[in-house]
C-alpha cells in the first residue's frame, strides 16, 4: 500500500479537499486503483451534531457515516463509496483508546498521548486503507490522506506525530506528503509573496514531516523567480512545486496537476515509475472545458434555513451542476432564506421581503432542502404553495417533502392547523411525526441514517422513469420525522400520490402531483450520490422541468440505465462565451475559483 498525505499551511479553506480529491482523480485516471481518508482533529466523534453555519453540511455515506462534507468532493471526484470509519476524528480515536483502557488492554500501562494515541491513529489508518471502495475485491493501491485544518493547530499535533511515526514505518517510497500552501499577491507591489508558505514549510519539518511536492495556491501562475526561492528555501526540487492558480471551475484542477506532471512527481516518490500510465483524463477535460461554454441560462430560487453559508448546500449545489451541465444549461441559483417570505418580515423589513418574492417568482424552478428546526417554515410552505399553484417545477428534499405535505394538506384538504410534531408537539393535526424508533434524549447517530430501498408503486410516474423505470432504488437518508400514515389515504384521495415508499409500505417515501409540470418530494437526500457525468435522477428531472426538456429526458431515462444518462456532449456544440446573459445574479456553473475559495 503506498500513501499520498496532504497537509495544508498558512491559512484554512485553501482548498486541501479539492487538491485530494484531484490527486485521488489522477492517479485513478493512471489506472491506480484509490482510496481516501479525512482526518478531522476536532473531539467531536462525527460531523452528525455540528452545526452547518459552522461546519458546512454533513454529508452521509452509504453505512449511515455522518462526515465531513470532503468525504463528498472525494466521492464525487473518484466516483468511489466510502464508509464511516475513512473520516478520522480525535473523537473517535480517544473514544476507541478508552474503551480499549476500560477492558484493560494495556495491561496496567499508564495510557498516554504517545504512544497509544499515535500508535490508535497508525492502527486506523492501515486498516482503513485496505478496505476497497470501487466495488471490486482487494485493497486499493493508495490511499490519500488529508489532515484537517493547518499545521500549527494544537489539536492536530497528536495526528501529526502520528503521520511523522506513519511515513518511518512505512518506509521510504511507500509515503508521499503533498503540501497545500498559500503565495499571495500583494496588490500594492504585485510581486508574489513566498514567505508564509517558506514558514509553513519550516513548521512541518519542525514538527518531524518533510513535504515531497508542494501545491501552491495563488491567484496566477507562480513565476520562475518565487518557484526558485521555494525550492531553495523549502529544500524541494523545482519540478514538484505545482502552482494551483485561479481557473473557471473545480474540474480544471486535476488537468492543472497533469499538466505539471504532479503525478509523474508523486510516482517518483513513491517508487511506481515501472507503472506509470499517463493519465485518460479525455471525458473530465471535455466536461470541464464544456462547463466553461454554457450560456444559456436556468434560474434555480434555494429556499432555505442556512442560504448564509453555501457549504450548508454544498452536495445540493454540485447535484444542481451535474444536472444543469447535462442539460447544457448555465445554472444561477437565488439564495431566499425562507423567513423573509414569511408576513412578519414584511412588517420588520419590507425590502428584503420584496427582494425575496421577487426572486421566488422570477425562478424557473423552486428547490426547498432538508433542514431542522421550525425557524423559517412558514416561508417554505408559502414557496411551496405558489410553486404548485403556478405550475413551477419543484423538488423538496427530506424536510421539503415534508413540508410540501403540509401546504397540501393545508391548502387542499383545509386542514388550517395541520403540521408537523417538529413544529408543535401537541398538534391535533400531526402530517409529520417522530419516527417510533428514533431517540429523543440522544441526537448523534440516532436518525435514520444511510442507504434504504424505496419501491416505486407505480412505473408510470415521473420519479421512476427518471430512474429508468426500475422497481426499486437505493437513496441515502438523514432524518428524524416522516409522513403519518394515519393521513397517506386522505392526502392520496385529494391528489398528491405517494409513489415511493420502504418495504413495508409505511414509510412515504416519495410523493408526486401527477398533474403538475414536475412536482416532486423525496425523503431521502439524491443529491448524496450524484456524480460529475451522472447526475442524479431526480435532480435531471428538475432541471430538465425548469429547462422544458422534460419530456425529452424522461423518453431516453426509460430506454437507459439511470447510471449511464445523458452524457456532455463535444465542445464544439457549445456556443462562444460571449453571448452569456449578464442580468442573473449568482452563478453556480461550478464553482469559480477565485481567492481562497476552491
């Protein structure tokens, strides 16, 4: 098994995840078989309990693993299934070294942060890195490793000396480290700055680490005087310090490390010249030159809880691109926090509710996301009632489901008081309620959590011809509430058909208004496994609605496994740049790397 770590210096949200996730790419491209870990330092055992303005979205794996949203971008990038224990958190170490304490496995030794804390972190790692995640038998040939954070943090030392202990033991070309680092341009000089990433440098080595490889992020392409002082001052040849500068999306940064033979550098390093494969990159170039082509546009309104912090979205935002990208459209999203909908924030500030009603009525579809908490529902339920009354395509996902009950029954059947247990506990209209089985005194890892099979009940709805017209699918889910059966026969009389729904028939699964454009909720969260190429199904299908190619997306949806749907097409179909539309206001055609944001 050889190793590839990447650490990241001066400052945070350089961009370490897509700088993994592209190395992961590469070297899979290399005909590399890749697996990838995430190393949190935080104490917290998983990212289940943490809050998204903080922390971003909690992404869910397959086994139910609530983790840190990089685990995504490598999912997404490597097109590969990880599990629960490839997030490493100080949490879950300290945890597993106690219990080991308690039943008395270090025999009377008195357990310290060296060497059982180290020795727990080598332990993880190693038997981590062998458990496959492409579907086929066998351990992968490297694992990618990222440290959170920066070096310098007190909670990632112990991580630290553990990787330093990890690459001795290991031996040399069986350990690569990869050093994300910042080179900054001052305006008033524009000259390019080495010094922090040289005192980066300084503090790795001090700390028992040498990188091999830098990866330098800076606004242009880093010129031939810094690249000398790097290499004189950080002790790394020339030619393994690769520039990450400012390009139009993330798909561009694997073809930014081929270009400048990172992958030649890290087989070097690691021993794997007899192997070495230049890499099949020929679909992810065309994708990514595609994106930067589209012009004709599609306007998506958000209606959220935490519009504030896009990472709070983020694997809804990539699910929105894929589809957006193969439906050869240009994507804007509108952020509307849901509460200035709300009638009490025409009183307290009419101008923001203005803005937000103009912005709702000017989309091309509505999307309402999963959530917590009764803070702005009354917004999404007046979203999700002008989306169904005027014919806007609209898709909810997990509390959006739920909510779209709710307005429908409120709307429809006239039941005024009608909510969900969430919002008020003592309702004598309960649509949505606390599922039987989950805990109400503990929250970590106590929803249902990860894959679950939902069976169409009928193949002629939209939803299952998105997905191919099978009888069943699997769709990762995170929640805690769902729709009271006891209401499933009122609701479906009245016209909202429950289409999906889990084995036994009790779970609603999936509801639909079969006489709407496209009107969709869903329990589970289909953004989860949405991949550049193949986007999810049910987000092709909302796009597609916003779009009117609809009808064309479900005629080739029915005639084509849901794994191999619509591809991107040549460049040469696309139209010059400069016909874009300048009058929308936020673009997510991928997101543009600019600053520090990757």
């Amino acid at each position: 098994m050889k190793y590839v770590l990447v650490t990241g210096g001066v400052v945070s949200g350089l961009g370490k995840g897509v700088t993994a996730s592209s190395i992961g790419l590469l070297l899979k491209a290399c005909g590399l078989r890749v697996t990838a870990i995430k190393i949190d330092p935080y104490l917290n055992t998983d990212a289940g309990t943490m809050s998204p303005f903080e922390h971003g979205e909690v992404f869910v794996l397959d086994d139910g693993g609530e983790v840190d949203l990089d685990l995504g971008n490598y999912e997404r990038f490597m097109d590969i299934k990880l599990t629960r224990d490839n997030n490493i958190t100080t949490g879950k170490i300290y945890q597993s070294v106690i219990e080991k304490e308690r039943r008395g496995d270090y025999l009377g030794k008195t357990v310290q942060v060296v060497p059982h804390i180290t020795d727990a972190i080598q332990e993880w790692i190693e038997r981590v890195a062998h458990i496959p995640v492409d579907g086929k038998p066998g351990s992968a040939d490297v694992c990618v490793i990222e440290l959170g954070g920066t070096i310098g943090d007190i909670e990632s030392m112990p991580f630290i000396q553990a990787l330093g202990q990890f690459s001795y033991k290991v031996g040399a070309g069986n350990f690569c480290l990869v050093h994300v680092s910042l080179v900054p341009v001052l305006n008033c000089v524009g000259e390019q700055k080495t010094k922090p990433t040289q005192h980066s440098v300084r503090g790795l080595r001090g700390q028992g680490l040498a990188p091999h490889i830098l990866a330098c992020r800076s606004t242009m392409v880093l010129d031939e005087a810094a690249k000398g002082k790097l290499s004189q001052f950080c002790l790394i040849p020339g030619e393994n310090i690769i520039t990450l500068y400012d390009v139009p999306n993330i798909w561009h940064i694997p073809l930014l490390l081929r270009d400048q033979k990172a992958h030649e550098a890290i087989f070097k390093v690691l021993n794997l010249n007899c192997v070495i494969k230049e890499p099949r990159l020929d679909e992810w170039t065309n994708r990514a030159e595609a994106c930067d082509l589209l012009h004709e546009p599609v306007r998506i309104a958000l209606v959220g809880k935490y519009t504030e912090l896009s990472d709070a979205y983020l694997s809804v935002l990539k699910a929105l691109v894929h589809a957006s990208v193969d439906c050869r459209k240009k994507l804007f999203v509108d952020w509307i926090p849901a509460s200035n909908l709300e009638d009490a924030t025409a009183k307290e500030n009419p101008d923001a509710y203005k803005a937000a009603w103009k912005l709702l009525k000017g989309a091309e579809g509505i999307l309402v996301p999963g959530g917590f908490g009764d803070r702005g529902v009354q917004g999404k339920i007046l979203a999700v009632k002008y989306a169904r009354e005027n014919r806007i395509p609209f898709l909810g996902i997990c509390l959006g489901m739920q909510i779209a009950v709710v307005e429908f029954a409120r709307s429809v059947l006239g039941v005024k008081d009608a909510t969900s247990t969430e919002f008020d506990p003592n309702t004598k209209s309960p649509y949505v309620i606390f599922m039987p089985e989950g805990s109400k005194t503990h929250m970590g890892g106590t929803m249902r959590l990860g894959s679950r099979r939902t069976y169409f009940q009928t193949k002629e709805c939209k939803s299952a011809k998105l997905y191919g017209c099978r009888s069943f699918i699997d769709e990762r889910h995170r929640h805690r509430y769902e729709v009271n059966p006891d209401f499933v026969s009122r609701l479906e009389n009245a016209g909202l058909s429950f289409t999906g729904k889990d084995e036994t028939g009790q779970r609603m699964e999936i509801a639909e208004l079969p006489n709407h454009p496209y009107f969709v909720g869903v329990q589970f969260h289909p953004e989860f496994k949405s991949r550049p190429g193949k986007p999810s199904p049910l987000f092709l299908g909302f796009i597609a609605a916003a779009c009117g190619q609809l009808d064309v997306v479900l005629q080739r949806c029915s005639n084509v496994d849901s794994n191999s749907l619509l591809k991107v097409p040549a460049i040469k179909t696309y139209q010059k740049k400069s016909s874009l539309k300048p009058s929308y206001r936020r673009e997510y055609v991928l997101e543009s790397v600019k600053g520090l944001n990757f």
